[in-house]
C-alpha cells in the first residue's frame, strides 16, 4: 500500500509543479496557424535565435516548408544552418554534456513546449526577461525565476533594468490593433533594434510557429471536426426516426 501512494505521488507531482506555476501572471497570446506569414516570420526567428542551442526533432524541415508554403530549396538555403538534408529531422549540432556545464542543464527540445506550457507561457517568457546581476549570466526571467538561458534576443528587444510588467496591460491596443501594446518595461538598462511594439509582434509570431510544431495537423483536425459532428448530426435524424419506427406498436 505504502508503494502504490508513494507511486501515485511520483506520477501526479509534475502536475502540481505546472499548476504551482500557472500562478505567475501571464500575457493572452492567441495562436493564428492559418497566418502562414506569421508562421514564416517565426520559423525565421526560431532558426536565427533559438535553434543554435534547443532543437525540434519530432519535427522534419521538409513537412514544415510545405505547410508554411515555403519552396523546399529557399528553405534549405535559408533557414537550414547545420548542412541538414530537408528531409531530415530538425535537429541542432549543440554537445549536451557540453550545454550541461555552460547552462546547468542541457536546453530542451521545443517540439511539444507549447503543449507542455500553453502559448500564453511562452510568450509571456519570451519577453520576461530583465537584468539581474546575481545570476551568472545577468539575466533573470519573471516568468521562469532563475532561469538558465541567457537573454538571446536582447539585440532585439534590449534588456529591462527592472523586473518587466507582464501581465498587467490589456492584450490589443483598441485603437492600433497592436499585440500587447506598449512596453512590459519602465526603464532600460540597453536598446534594442526594436520598439517594444515590433518585439511584441515579433515574439507573437515566434510563439505562433512553435504553437503550430506542437500540434501542426491542428487545421486539418478541425476541418475533419466539422464534418464529423455534420455526420453525427444527420445520422441522429435518421436513428431516431428508425427507433420511432421500431417502436410505434409497443404500448
């Protein structure tokens, strides 16, 4: 008995974590995997700004050209770093035990990390980060406290001198129509080549792309949906007026 709870206590510990986590106020991103010009800017910036230390490899570049409707051969040139083949899997030349010993820990692969954390986590991560001279790479993160990485995208965004507002601010701009609007920072410690609205776009269009590589058959799936309940809604019609049939005589 002593061994199935200590068990079931393993088993459902990750899931008090995530949920402990949940708790940290976070931005609403609403994902658009229909917005191909999104979906391209990002796979852009995933290849440009994260995939020189965390990989994809669920993932092959060629599915990913043809659902972003990116010739295979502009993708190859472009977006391909490591001398890949684009039928291969989208993996990066980065030593883990090496990663170990820079950073703590070896950077996870990103396939499924909006599956695990949810949209709304990584792009308030993304632009969360400010700086701490405390931490060995004089960054801290207000969404992930004492977080390993290091501020990649400083050279875009600068780098926040106080802990960033995240949050707090209304999700669109009534009047511009711009994603998060404004800046999540009151005083900067650097400028970036950015205005905080460009980043914001930015990083919703990033977090878009890795929205679409945790689910990519997410259009597909819900085009099937629809025709699926259509099916179900008509076969009702016809089993209940073959029941009535069935029967009218039983009294």
């Amino acid at each position: 008995m002593k061994k199935l709870i200590v068990g079931l206590f393993i088993s459902v510990l990750p899931a008090l974590t995530l949920a402990a986590g949940a708790a940290v106020p976070l931005d609403t991103m609403e994902p658009d995997h229909a917005n191909k010009a999104s979906l391209q800017r990002g796979a852009a910036l995933f290849t440009n700004y994260c995939m020189g230390c965390h990989s994809m490899e669920y993932a092959r570049y060629k599915r990913v050209s043809e659902d972003l409707g990116i010739p295979a051969d502009l993708y190859e040139e472009n977006l391909i770093f490591t001398g890949a083949k684009i039928g291969e899997l989208m993996k990066n030349s980065m030593n883990k035990d090496m990663a170990a010993d820079w950073f703590g820990a070896p950077p996870p692969d990103l396939t499924l990390e909006s599956r695990l954390r949810g949209e709304d986590w990584i792009y308030s991560y993304l632009r969360g980060f400010y700086k701490d001279d405390s931490r060995p790479l004089g960054v801290n993160n207000v969404v992930f406290e004492n977080v390993g990485m290091p501020h990649v995208l400083s050279d875009l965004q600068g780098l926040c001198a106080v802990e960033p507002k995240i949050g707090v601010d209304p999700s669109v701009d009534p009047l511009s129509g711009d994603v998060r609007n404004g800046s999540v920072c009151s005083e900067w410690a650097s400028e970036g080549s950015m205005t905080p609205q460009e980043f914001n776009s930015a990083m919703y269009d990033l977090t878009n792309f890795m929205s679409y590589m945790g689910d990519p058959v997410k259009l597909e799936r819900e085009r099937l949906g629809t025709f699926a309940l259509i099916f179900v809604a008509i076969f009702f019609i016809f089993a209940y007026l073959l029941n009535r049939e069935y029967w009218k005589d039983v009294h």
